[in-house]
C-alpha cells in the first residue's frame, strides 16, 4: 500500500467549474516545489455546471487528486467534513475554490506548524482584503468583533478559508450546518494553540459568491450555538437552570407575599401581580427542567458513544522515559 501524504488538502466546491483547472495546477505547482507529499480531496458540493465533470478531467492525469461528489448540496461545511472524514495526510489544509484564497501561502502556513510545536492551527488573515463591497466588509467587521468576544477566541479574520491544522484537532471536531465559519472556536474548544499569519488575498474573477447579505443573522444565530457550546455543553444545568432560577424565586416571593395577603383577607383575584407571579414560577421551573434534560443528554452523549469530556495534549506514563503524544 502506498504511504500517507504528509499534507491533505481540501477543498468545499460548489459551481466554480471555471476557477478549478487554475486552482488545481496552481496548489499541484506550489506543494510539488514544496517538496512535500500531499493529496488534495476535492469535494464537490453538488455543483451543477460542469464542476464534477472538469474535476474529473483534472484527476485522470493527477494521482494526488482525490475528487469526492456528493450526492447533493449539502453547503460548505458538509462538503469541508466530507473532505475530512477522508484525510490521510499529518497536516490538513483548507481553502476555497475561487482562487480567492492563494495556493502560494500554503507552504507558509505549513511551516509554521513545523517550527512551531506550541501552535496546532493556522489561520489566514486576509490583511488586505479584496471584497470592495461595503455590505460584505461591515458584517465581516461585526462578525469578528462579536465571534471574538462572545468566544474568547481572539481573531482579526474569521472568515478566511485558508488553514492549516495538525491532524489531531480535525479528528476531534465536527463540522455542521454552517459552523465553518467558527472552526477557530471550535478548534480552541478541544485544546488547539492558534495562530494568525497575514495571507494574499484576491477578488473573485470567476463565478459567483454563494452567500448574500442573509448570512448576516445565521451567523448570529450560529454565534449564540458556539457561545452555548462553548461554555455550557458540559452543564447545561448551568445555562438554562440559572435563568430559571432568576424567573422562578421572584416568582416564588411574589405568589408568597400575594398568599398573604390572600389569608388577610383580601381578593387577590383580579391583580395583575397574580398572572406574572405564576407566569414567572411557571417558566422558571421549565427552564430548570430543561437543564435538568439537558444534561441527562451530555451524559448519554459521553457514555452513550465513548466520546470523552477532554483532551489530552501529552501525557507521561510512569514508569518509562518517553513522553508520548496522545489525542
Ligand atoms: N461552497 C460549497 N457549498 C456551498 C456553497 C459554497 O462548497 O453550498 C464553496 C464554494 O465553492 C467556495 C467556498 O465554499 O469554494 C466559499 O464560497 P464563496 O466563495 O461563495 O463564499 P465567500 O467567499 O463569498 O464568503
Ligand atoms: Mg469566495
């Protein structure tokens, strides 16, 4: 059996049949001069111009292409997890098909993960960037600013695709719906060290972008899942559970004082006092309960499944001399 490349590279392809024969020499040029082995899986997100066939063409003369099509559209962080659950390279490489992203900044990255053992993910800056448009640059400029607070993860550009990972931390997340943009996040939430290194970045020439100005609230939506998985996952008794106590005990003191007054004598049917005392007890206790749920299904989800709550960086057996990397 032939032995595994050292870089895997993937890239999300959803209709950019005129960037791919560019793309493909460009990244096959830049990794052979590299002097490193690779593969590059190319995923095709169920394009529908000619990109699958032009990948097929591209790969008959290439043994390092790896073309992948999915059965449908399934959006760029399917089609990047696609390219992941295949990987057989040390290092894994991201970046786009529109050539947005340049194949020269590669070794750059690559490097920097050789140097550095204290890092395990590099992600691109696009320092200069070529989006002229107003109305991508502003959501971008929020983007960041709130992805950076509300995470922790303190990043000048979370949107470039262009990164590089050691292995490890691919294998321990999970890409879904649109969570791409949050990689850094996620990568930081299962132990990884990252970096930042300015990349070239250019205007699209072929093909359309395929996301509008929409993006704007699923990524808030999206952000507000990674806030909550982030810090309450692993309790998320905590999460809901201490909201609801904050509704519940006001609640509580309200009905109390009213029942009081109920035994003194008066008619407390007609207050309004009365329907935000029970809504507030009513409430309250549902979201405990939910917590309570909640984290019945982390615990199904660790033991249920094998995975663990934690990751290793190195760990020494005792006993023995070697320090052995563990995941
Ligand atoms: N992409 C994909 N599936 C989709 C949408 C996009 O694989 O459903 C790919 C697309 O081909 C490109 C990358 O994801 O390689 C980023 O898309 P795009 O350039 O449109 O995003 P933008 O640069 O505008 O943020
Ligand atoms: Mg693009």
């Amino acid at each position: 059996m032939e032995a595994d490349p050292q870089v895997s590279i993937v890239i999300p392809i959803y209709n950019e049949e005129e960037n791919l024969p560019e793309l493909v020499e460009r990244i096959g040029n830049v990794m052979v001069a590299s002097g490193r082995s690779f593969e590059l899986i190319a995923i095709d997100d169920g394009s529908v111009d000619g990109s699958a066939a032009v990948l097929g063409g591209l790969a008959a003369d290439r043994l390092w292409l790896q073309p992948v099509l999915l059965a449908r559209n399934y959006g760029q962080s399917s089609a990047l997890q696609a390219g992941f659950d295949r990987l057989r390279g040390r290092y894994v490489v991201t970046l786009d098909a529109d050539l947005q992203n340049d194949p020269l900044d590669i070794p750059d990255l690559l490097d920097r993960l050789d140097r550095d053992d204290a890092i395990d993910m590099v992600s691109g800056w696009r320092k200069e960037r070529k989006d002229k448009a107003l109305s991508r640059r502003l959501p971008s400029v929020i983007a960041n600013w709130l992805i950076s607070r509300g995470t922790g993860v303190h990043l000048h550009d979370y949107g470039c695709a262009l990164k590089a990972y050691r292995r490890e931390i691919i294998d321990r997340i999970r890409l879904y719906g649109e969570l791409h943009r949050f990689v850094p996040s996620l990568a930081r939430d299962v132990g990884a060290r990252i970096a930042e290194v300015p990349v070239r970045h250019h205007a699209r020439v072929h093909g359309q972008s395929k996301y509008g100005i929409d993006r704007s609230f699923r990524v808030t939506l999206d952000l507000i899942l990674i806030i909550f998985y982030m810090r309450y996952r692993q309790r998320p008794l905590h999460a809901f559970g201490g909201l609801g106590l904050w509704l519940a005990f006001p609640g509580a003191l309200i009905l109390g004082w009213l029942l009081i007054l109920k035994i003194g004598g008066e008619d407390i049917g007609g207050r309004p006092l009365l329907l935000a005392g029970v809504m507030l007890l009513l409430v309250g206790v549902q979201l405990v309960v939910s917590g309570l749920v909640g984290e019945l299904l982390i615990r199904i989800y660790h033991e249920g499944r094998g995975t663990p709550q934690y990751h290793v960086r190195e760990e020494r057996q005792s006993g023995t001399a070697a320090a052995r990397p563990k995941r």
